[in-house]
C-alpha cells in the first residue's frame, strides 16, 4: 500500500494569500503546501482522504487518473469543499462515487451541494455520489483493506481519523480521547497534525504531537496540517527525532 500526502497545508496553505512572513516567501518546494488531504493505493485502486478547495490541483499534480472512493474527516470547508471537481472522475467512470463519512458530516454536505445529493434538483453533469455513513470504531472493507475509523478530537468536536493495517491516518486532533489510544498501539507509520510551535485551541502543537508520538511509539511518523508558523521546512526537520518526519506535498511512502 502506498499513501501519497496530496496536502499538507493548514486551512488556507502555504503561502497565505498576502502574507510576507518568510516562509510564505519560501523558494523551497517543501514550504508550499496545498491544503491537507491523502491518498491510499493498492492493487490498482485510488481512495481519497478528504478533499478540500486544492483537489483539482492535487489530482492533476499527481496524475490521478481514477479514485475508487472518498473518506472524510470531518465537516469543515478546507476538508469538503472540493466535492464538486469528482466530476472528470464519475463521468470517465459512469459509476457513482462512494463518499464514506459520518451522518453529522452529511447533514452538513447536502445542503451545501444539494444540486448533487437531491435527484429532483440535480443539475445536469453533476456528479452522482454513494452516501456511506460510518461510525467510530466500526470497521468497514474497502476493495479487500480492513478501514476502521477512530475518534479523535479536533477541539470539542469529535472527528474520524483512519486505520489501514499498520498506518493510521490524522488530521486536525488536539486530543485523543483513552478510549481510541490502543488503536495507537503498534504502527508502522502515524500521520499527524503539528500545525505550529505556539499553543492552538484545536490543534496539536508541534511539541504536543512529539509528545504523543514518544506516547504511543510507532515506528515511523509522518507530522502534516502544517502552518506557515511552524517554520521553514528544513529548519524543523533537522531537529526532528530520528523516526519524525515533515511531510510535504507529493511525498510517497510505502507501508
């Protein structure tokens, strides 16, 4: 299995619109940062995690011919916002696209993109979408992948993170509730957010995700959801532990 880092950016990326702090002025690749999402492929197949305003970007930028389904996080717009660029895919495909995410996330996705879930308001060449609900801490199949989601914390609200064999899979988490760290237990390979150095209501900080990664021990660890703030890519990753990693835009890794 492979997992591509599609985005690895905060809610509005890297560089902020504007902005002249230094590393929105960055030259290095590795300091531009689209906004969070991932992909997991095996045997042929493409599964999107979240899909946010970059999408589009993302998926030409990898050459991503065909996705097989669509995991979603959680609610906000930096993480959904895309839903409507599938489009290339359903009509290449002829198929709909299955979408699996909690009831809470579809209650907001509808009225958002109601011209593509109501069939009496469709609008012609809207994509059609499977609505999936799922659960925390039931596990579900995917194309022959064991997918379990796990509940984290993203502030006060509950949001799904995702375990596939030894990886698992975070995004936007400030704590992780005692009752999902033994999933934490024994990964090959952990992908979470640090979004900067200073304290952040709903996000890890960097120490705190070093933190919880010496906790838990994985074997390798990935951090992404990563803001201007935390500073130049390089700079951090040089005093990084041995097994922690910066993620970035385009980088593979296999699991």
């Amino acid at each position: 299995m492979k997992l591509t880092f599609l985005g690895t950016g905060t809610s509005q990326g890297v560089p902020i619109i504007g902005s002249n702090h230094p590393v929105c002025l960055s030259e290095n690749k590795k300091d531009k940062r689209l906004r969070c999402a991932a992909m997991l492929s095996w045997d042929n197949v493409n599964y999107v995690i979240d899909i946010g305003p970059d999408f589009r970007q993302q998926m030409l930028s990898n050459n991503v011919s065909s996705i097989k389904g669509i995991l979603i996080t959680h609610e906000h717009t930096d993480h959904i916002i895309g839903l409507d660029d599938i489009r290339p895919f359903f009509y290449k495909e002829k198929k709909d696209i299955p979408l699996y995410a909690e009831k809470r996330v579809f209650e907001e996705l509808i009225p958002r993109f109601n011209y593509i879930f109501d069939p009496n308001n469709q609008y012609p060449g809207t994509p059609n979408v499977g609505i999936n609900e799922i659960e925390a801490d039931h596990s579900f199949e995917l194309s022959g992948k064991k997918i379990t989601p796990i509940k984290v914390m993203h502030g006060n609200l509950p949001i799904l993170s995702y375990k596939i064999g030894g990886l698992m899979y975070c995004t936007d988490v400030k704590t992780v509730p005692t009752e999902s760290l033994a999933y934490f237990k024994n990964l090959d390979v952990l992908v979470i957010n640090a979004l900067r150095k200073e304290e952040h209501w709903s996000h890890f900080t960097l120490q705190e995700a070093l933190d919880f990664i010496a906790s838990v021990k994985p074997k390798k660890a990935y951090l992404t959801h990563i803001s201007h703030l935390l500073g130049f890519h390089d700079d951090v990753e040089l005093n990084l532990p041995k097994n922690v990693h910066l993620a970035y835009d385009g980088l593979v890794i296999n699991i």
